[in-house]
C-alpha cells in the first residue's frame, strides 16, 4: 500500500548533486531521495521537537519512494551576482576604510520551472501501509531542495494500492535499482540515506559526520524525460511517452 500526495511547485527548485562543489551552479531536475526524507524530518523535528521527532528517524530513512514529475520540466540557465569570502582575507576595495570580508562575483546557476504538481509516493519499508505518525507529516513539507523552492500541498494524501511505473503512468522508483528504462530517458545522480545513517549523523547540531557513497549513498536513475528543446537561456525536458 502506498500513500500518495501532490505538491504544486509555488517557486522556482533547484538542487545540486551531492557530488557537486560549492562553486557548482548545476541542477537535478527533480529532488533526491535524501532531500525528500530530510524534509520529512524536518517537518518531524518542528511539529514534534526533538524528542518526538527522532523516534521517527529509522522509519523516514528506511522508506520507498516513487516520484512523477509533470509532462514538461524546464531548466533555466542564467548568471547572478554573488558574495564569498575573499580567499586572501579582508581588504578595503571601494577606499572607505573599511575592511570587507566577502566580495562579489558572478556566478552560473540553474532552476528548474516545473509545468505542473509533482507526485510522491511513500511506502514503509516491509510494504505496508504509511503509518499516520508519517502520513501526518507530508502536510507540513513547505519546500523541497535548496531553501526557497516553495511547494504546497493539494490535497490530502490518498491510499493507493497499484503504481504504475514507467513513461505511461510518469512514476519512477527512487530508492531502488531500476528493472527497466528508456535509453532515451535523462540520467540523474541521485543520493539516498544507507540504511545505517543514524539521527546523530544527519542531526546538524551533532559533530559526527556522513561519508558520501557509505552513509549517504548515491544511485543512478534513469528519468522517462527527454531533451526536446533548448537554447542558451534553457533546456525544455518532455516526458517520453
């Protein structure tokens, strides 16, 4: 049994890969398993506080996921101004006598404009049906990804027992290898919690810390979508049918 819910993009998304650097401006198309269960916790965490939002953490890591995205998913190429540390210390540049730690600098960057709600679906990990200490919480997931990409729910989640995978029904498992794909389908690097991430390590008040490809795992999933249209200010993906 699965539990279903959808979400309408009310802003711009965008989400690095978990392999990017700091200075890396590209996007995934569609959020990760680990963000998805991160804002799960989240959500936990701030109706529930600590104390009644970490006994939930085993089942939020351990969960299935499947996802569709809508027909069309645009990604928008652009370039913003942006302040970092100056890498030589503190300096007086504009002769105000003050010193400034941060200076700016032009950087690439991407977002993703979404034609559409995006479906998820959860399913705990012996296949039953979401527990509703879990359901409860997918009414309180405000945005997904980098903070600033705003979704809101549209209705109540609904129970539902067939999912259909593939480009006819738009769904994709996220947290489990694929038996099938399009080869003209979009490949996405996607990271997701191993199954023995604890709370401490995901905890950001906590000094122990994750090994990405140990603790936080990556997978390479196949998107059903397909380059159909782009320029220098975007790239239009449509779902291959």
């Amino acid at each position: 049994m699965w539990t279903v819910a959808q979400y309408l993009p009310a802003a711009l998304f965008s989400l690095k890969p978990a392999t990017a650097t700091s200075s890396g401006g590209k996007t995934l198309i569609c959020p990760t398993p680990f963000a998805l269960k991160m804002a799960l916790l989240d959500a936990a965490l701030r109706t529930r506080g600590a104390a009644g939002g970490k006994p939930l953490w085993k089942d939020i890591r351990d969960l299935r996921l499947m996802l569709r995205l809508p027909v069309q998913v645009a990604v928008i190429n652009t370039f913003t101004k942006i302040v970092r540390p100056k890498k030589n210390g503190a300096s007086d540049d504009d002769g105000t006598g003050l010193l400034t730690p941060f200076g700016s600098t032009i950087a690439y960057r991407e977002y993703v404009s979404f034609g559409g709600a995006i479906g998820l679906a959860l399913q705990s990990a012996s296949g039953e049906a979401l527990p509703k200490s879990l359901a409860e919480l997918l009414y309180h997931i405000t945005y997904l990804g980098k903070r600033g990409g705003f979704m809101q729910l549209l209705a109540p989640p609904e129970p539902q027992e067939d999912m259909t995978l593939g480009s006819d029904g738009g769904w994709v498992t996220l947290t489990a290898d694929q038996a099938s794909f399009s080869f003209e389908g979009t490949l996405q690097l996607l990271d997701d919690c191993s199954p023995k991430l604890t709370f401490d390590q995901v905890d950001i008040y906590s000094d122990k810390r994750m090994t990405l490809g140990k603790d936080r795992i990556l997978r390479h999933i196949v998107l059903p979508y397909r380059l159909a249209r782009s320029s220098r200010g975007f790239s239009l993906y449509q779902r291959i049918i």
